[in-house]
C-alpha cells in the first residue's frame, strides 16, 4: 500500500474530520481513508433525472389510456 502525505489542510477541516472519525469511532486516519475511498472508487447513485432520461421511449400516452370496466364507477368524476 501507498503512503499520501496532505499538507496546508486547513484547521477547520482537520477539527471536522477528527469530529467525524470520532462520531464513528474511527481513527481520523482510517476516516480519511474511507472518505477517499468513497469518493474516489465507489459508484455513485444516479440522479432521478439520470435515470428517467435513461427510460425507454415505450410509447405515446394513449397507448396507456385506462379503459373503465362497465361495472366501475369512476371515483374522479
């Protein structure tokens, strides 16, 4: 494994990343790691708009008309 040295961090962030290492009982080491870790190598979630756009054109919206069954009422009305 590497070693990465990050100087002139300053002194606010180091305070939230020991308070943070903390809150989870981590070293602010090893948080330091899985903050990188996680921004780095993990897949991020798409977005709802992301995946919409990603949707298939599967027709237009009259091919997905609701037809009444003739015993129903329809609540709407």
């Amino acid at each position: 494994m590497a070693n990465l040295v990050v100087r002139n961090i300053d002194e606010d962030v180091v305070s939230a990343l020991k308070e943070r290492a903390g809150r989870f009982g981590r070293s602010a080491e090893a948080e330091h790691r899985l903050i990188l870790t996680n921004a780095l190598l993990k897949t991020k979630k798409k977005s709802l708009a992301e995946v919409l756009a990603a949707m298939p054109d599967v027709g237009d919206d009259a091919d997905f008309e609701r037809l009444q069954d003739a015993g129903e009422s329809n609540v709407f009305d």
